[in-house]
C-alpha cells in the first residue's frame, strides 16, 4: 500500500512539473517519486554576519537542509516570519546603539623614550637579579665511565641560546633575542652559570658592575 501511495504522489509531481524544465535533472521521475522539490529556496533572516551569504538583518534565501542543519541550530538565522522578524528588530533596538548615540574618543598614548629606556632598565635588571633554573636528563652512560665521581655530569641533551631564551621567556617573562647572549659553546653538563648579556649601551648599568649577565643552574631530574 505505501508503495502504492509513493507511485501515486510521483506521478502528481510529474503532473505538477510537466511544464518545467529538466535540463538539470538526471531522471525527473526518480527526484518526483522521492518528494523531493526541485531548486526549492527558504526565505531566513540572519542574526549575526555570515561570509558569502549576508549581515546581520539580511534577509537571504538558503537551501533547507543548510538552514536545519547548519544555521539554525547554531542560531545564525530564523525563517523570515512576521513574528520574528518584529521581534529581532525591537531586540537590535535594545541592545545595539543608535546611530545618534555618539561614540566616545579613543587616544592613543605613545610611550616617550625615557619611559621606554625605563623599561629597558627594569628587564636588565630582572634578568641580572634572577637565576634561571633548568631541569634536564643526564647521560646515563657517559655518567658511568666517569674516572672520577668529581668530574661533571654531561647533559643528555646540551642547552642552547634558543633554550635560554625560550626559558627567560617563560619563567622571568622578559623577550631577549639569541644576540642577547654571549654563548660560544652550548651548556653540556650540570652545574652553575654565568651567562654575559648583550646588551645597548645605553641602558645604565649599576655601581660596580661592568656588564650585565644571566645566571643559570642546570640540575637533573
């Protein structure tokens, strides 16, 4: 009986379209027997911007299926009844400002230069007061072949410049660049250093030091 009743609403369908065109259509009867309408737009008001497809207001025409599965459960648009459109315009009423409403004034203030080298002192200065504290695994073979159990513990993995930095960045917040330090050789084996900073001049050191440095202490874990 339902296959019946499918044959019959097929054929009403080919009645209904017998004047239109089927240049697209692979088989007409196949897509009238499946109820499906051919080319069928609906009608849908957006409620935020959609690239491609509108603003917020619009009134757009967009497949069904797009809008039952993609917009309207993500609440990007609503159909474009009377009863809704009335109420997303009394609500853009409320919580958008009118055109009237005037803006306020945004300054920008730029920092001077002395206020910049201030804070150029205040890093130097958080990067020489500070220890950087690293935590890295040994080479477990090299540590076994030692001659004496004075001689340092090497480093699985050296520390590099790009290390130090991307650590001075994470512990002591500060930005310095790989040419900020003085590194010839990287840090291989565990212990205490002092790494030399490089620095611009003009940042003013303090009483009694003659160059800026970064102290790190490498221990196992």
């Amino acid at each position: 009986m339902g296959y019946l009743q499918l044959g019959k609403h097929g054929v009403r369908q080919m009645i209904r379209f017998r004047d239109g065109s089927y240049d697209n259509v692979v088989n007409p009867l196949l897509y009238a027997s499946q109820g499906l309408r051919y080319k069928r737009k609906l009608q849908v008001i957006l409620t935020t911007d959609i690239d491609k497809l509108g603003k917020a207001g619009d009134t757009v025409k967009v497949a069904p299926g797009h809008f039952r599965n993609h917009l309207m459960p993500k609440l990007l648009a609503f159909p474009n009844i009377d009863k809704f459109a009335y109420l997303f315009n009394e609500q853009r009423k409320i919580y958008q400002p009118t055109e009237e409403e005037k803006q306020e004034d945004v300054t920008l203030v730029t920092e001077s230069k002395e206020d910049m080298m201030k804070e150029y002192e205040k890093a130097a200065l958080r990067l020489d007061k500070a220890k950087l504290v690293l935590r890295r695994l040994i080479d477990v073979q090299k540590a076994k072949s030692r001659e004496s159990k004075d001689d340092p513990l090497e480093l699985r993995f050296p520390v590099t410049k790009d290390v130090l930095v991307a650590e001075v960045a994470r512990q002591l917040c500060v930005n310095i660049a790989p040419d900020n330090l003085h590194l010839p050789l990287s840090l291989s084996t565990l212990g205490e250093y002092e790494v030399p900073l490089r620095l611009p001049r003009s940042i003013p050191l303090p009483e009694g030091k003659v160059n800026w440095s970064l102290k790190v202490k490498i221990r196992s874990k």
